[in-house]
C-alpha cells in the first residue's frame, strides 16, 4: 500500500521479474484505491524498470497510454 501526502491509500500490484545479482528489477503495475483524487489509477497500467542496491530498490515507473492506430 501507499500513503500518499495528501492522506490517500492506494494499493498496488507488481508483478514481474527480478535478477538480484545484476541488480535490476522489470514489473508491470495495477494501481486499486476508491479515493476520488487518485480513481484513474484504477485503469492505469504502468512499467516498471529499477535498480537493486543491497537494501535499497529504485523504480522508475512509465504509465502506458494507449493511442488507436490512424
């Protein structure tokens, strides 16, 4: 769960794979909350690429929007 600064929670999911001993991290990302402010992520799916340093785990999250092809 996360706690946002303004007081919403919202719950994520990440799902995908990790290779501890070179250190990196790729995941998709669902986001649930029923917190008015933040709803959209309910439909949002996001990419997910990071960095394993001993304890420490960065994430860089992309939300992918998706365009019709003309």
């Amino acid at each position: 769960m996360i706690e946002t600064d303004d007081g919403a929670t919202i719950l994520w999911r990440l799902a995908g794979f990790g290779w501890p001993e070179e250190g990196r991290v790729v995941t998709t990302v669902k986001h649930v909350t029923d917190d008015s402010r933040y709803v959209r992520l309910n439909g949002v799916l996001c990419a997910v690429d990071g960095v394993v340093r001993e304890r420490d785990v960065t994430l860089e999250v992309a939300e992918l929007v998706w365009e019709p092809i003309p």
